[in-house]
C-alpha cells in the first residue's frame, strides 16, 4: 500500500485568493492538489482551465497538481493542461471516444494518465487498461459539485479495485473523490484507497493543518498510515 496522501480540492477554495489558498493546504501539510476542470457540457458546472493551472506554478506552487477533467470532448485540452503543468491527467472514460488513444496522448504529453469511474461506471474498463494507468479514480458522488455525501456503496468497488490494482503488481494510485470527512477517511482507507480528495472538508475547516493532521489520525488509526 502506498503513503497515504491528502489531496484538497481546489473547488471549495476561496477562488479570489487561490495562490494563497493552495500554499496554506500545502504548507498545513497537503500532499497534492486536486484540480477539478469542469466544462458545464460533460458536468453542469463550470470551473477553470489551463490558464489557472499555469497561474498556480507561476504563483511558485511546486507541489504535484491532480487534474480531474469532467469534460467532453478530453482530448483537444490535454496538451494544454500537460503545458500547464499538470502532474497527473485524470478523466472518464465515457467522455473519450477512444480511451486508450486519450491515454497514450496524457503520456506523451508528459503527464501521468488516471480513470476516473463515476458511480454507476462499471470497472470493466480496467480489463483492458489496468496496465496503462498510473491512478484510478472513483467517485463516491456524482461529479459536479463539491459539498455532497459520500455514497456508501463505493466503499466495496474501491475493496474490488485495490483486489485488482494489487494483482497487476503496479504502483497505481487509488484515489477517491467526494464526500470525505474526518469521520468517514478512516472506514475508506480501510476498503484500500490511498489518496483523499477532499474539497469542503479541508477548504470549509477554520484550521487546515488540524483538519488534515485529524484525517491522517483517522487513516493510521484504520491501520494504512
Ligand atoms: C466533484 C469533484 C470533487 C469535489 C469534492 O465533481 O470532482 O473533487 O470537489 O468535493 P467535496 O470533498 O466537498 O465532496
Ligand atoms: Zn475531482
């Protein structure tokens, strides 16, 4: 199992003082950032582009930048984002007409390629990919909006999941995004993710350090820290 990472998403933050938003999670102890692209086509929200991306490392932000695209059509923004620079690409699957060709475009755009499964996206995919990818993302709400309640049913797909991500002997990344709390991080760690999104939680806490230091209590007290 690999070193559990917090991953606050940026869509809770206070987006008129972003640069300083994303250096306080980091330096209260984030491991990555977590950027959600959403294009109001894919998801009926909008969010923000590349241009933001490319904002935050010039701003000196350092650390690594998850982007989560929820948009349709993905692959015309990937070298844009791979520019920007973007860490890791993350999108899903139903949004691309050739999923493996989207793949090899974020890896040799430079960046490391994830799937990201909504609730009812069967894991099927993985058949066919699972040797591809360097993070598997599972929604545990249906994209859009942060601020939502985790779906408990996700828990036994991220059990599934971490079943097949330790069969394939890789270093895949297993991350879970939506509706995580301190009181919930624990029991999700448990069913095998190791990296947390989590957008209001963190963003919405008076003090970013004690909320994400009290989620990694939660997640070493699960027996994964
Ligand atoms: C939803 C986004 C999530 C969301 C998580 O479509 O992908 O990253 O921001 O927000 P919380 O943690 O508030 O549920
Ligand atoms: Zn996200």
């Amino acid at each position: 199992m690999m070193q559990p990472w917090i991953a606050p998403s940026i869509l809770s933050a206070d987006f008129a003082r972003l640069g300083e938003e994303v250096e306080a999670v980091l330096a209260a102890g984030a491991d990555i950032v977590h950027f959600d692209v959403m294009d109001n086509h894919y998801v009926p929200n909008l969010t923000i582009g590349p241009l933001v991306c490319e904002a935050l490392r010039k701003h000196g932000i350092k650390a690594p930048i998850d982007v989560h695209l929820m948009v349709k059509p993905v692959d015309r923004i990937i070298p844009d984002f791979a520019k920007a620079g973007a860490t890791w690409i993350t999108f899903h699957p139903e949004a691309s007409e050739h999923v493996d060709r989207t793949i090899g475009l974020i890896r040799d755009s430079g960046c490391l390629p994830g799937l990201v499964f909504n609730p009812a996206t069967p894991l099927n995919w993985l058949d066919h990919l699972i040797d591809k990818v360097d993070m598997i993302l599972l929604m545990s709400v249906n994209p859009g909006f942060g601020g939502q309640s985790f779906i408990p049913t996700t828990l036994d797909k991220l059990r599934k999941v971490r079943e097949r991500i330790d069969a394939s002997g890789r270093e895949i990344r297993l991350e879970v995004d939506g509706g995580v709390k301190a009181d919930n991080i624990g029991e999700i760690a448990r069913a095998g993710a190791d990296t947390f999104v989590a957008g209001s939680a963190v963003f919405g806490a008076p003090d970013y350090r004690a909320m994400i230091s009290r989620m990694r209590e939660e997640i070493a007290k699960a027996g994964r820290g």
